[in-house]
C-alpha cells in the first residue's frame, strides 16, 4: 500500500514520451499522518525504493514460512504413527563386543545398546 503512495507521484514525474516533467515537489499521501506533504523527486524516489524493498521482503518471508508449514506437515503425518509402535520400555545396556580390525585382527570392546 505505502509502496503505491510513492509509485504514483513518481510515475507522475515522467510524461507519457518518457521526458521528466520539471515539478519541485510532489503530493504524497502519508498513511501514519493522515495527511499530505509534497516531497522533492528524490525524497519519492527514495520513498518508493524503501517500501518496495520491504514488500518484496515480505513476499519472500511469506514464502519460506508457507515452506516451513509445508515441512511440517509432512514431518508430523510420517510421525503420527510413531508412538503407536513405540514400546514404554526403554533400555540402555552395555555389552562386551569383539569387531574385527583392518588387519582382520579382532579388538575387545564394549557397546551400547539401546532397546525400544
């Protein structure tokens, strides 16, 4: 919205050929104010740069959330089952392991074993 109330008074700077129209200020509604100010090209052109930059910010952000939602959507549908398999005992043990060595040698050991 605030991105139109200077895209307006700056395509107004220009005539229909293209030639820059020789005006030292331009009418400019400021929606915080509720009022007009005449404000000089650059001040417009500064105005329109400035809200543009943070519409398309807001686009961008608009779609990563849509983004993020989608994830988790399909995050919490793969894991809506999850609890139903799950068992409450859950254990930790440790056991004694022999593994073999890159010269086929075997290495005691221990591991850790979790159990669900």
């Amino acid at each position: 919205m605030r991105y139109h109330d200077f895209l307006k008074p700056y395509l107004s700077s220009v005539d229909a050929n293209g030639n820059p129209v020789n005006k030292e200020t331009y009418e400019v509604y400021i929606r915080t104010d509720n009022e007009y100010r005449s404000l000089s090209l650059d001040q417009v052109k500064r105005g329109k740069t400035f809200y543009r930059r943070y519409r398309e910010y807001g686009f961008v952000i608009l779609a990563v959330v849509y983004a993020l939602t989608a994830v988790e959507a399909n995050v919490a549908a793969h894991l809506k089952n999850f609890n139903a398999n799950m068992n409450e005992d859950l254990t930790l043990r440790i056991e004694p392991s022999a593994e073999r060595t890159f010269m086929a040698q075997t290495a005691p050991g221990i591991k850790l074993v979790i159990g669900f």
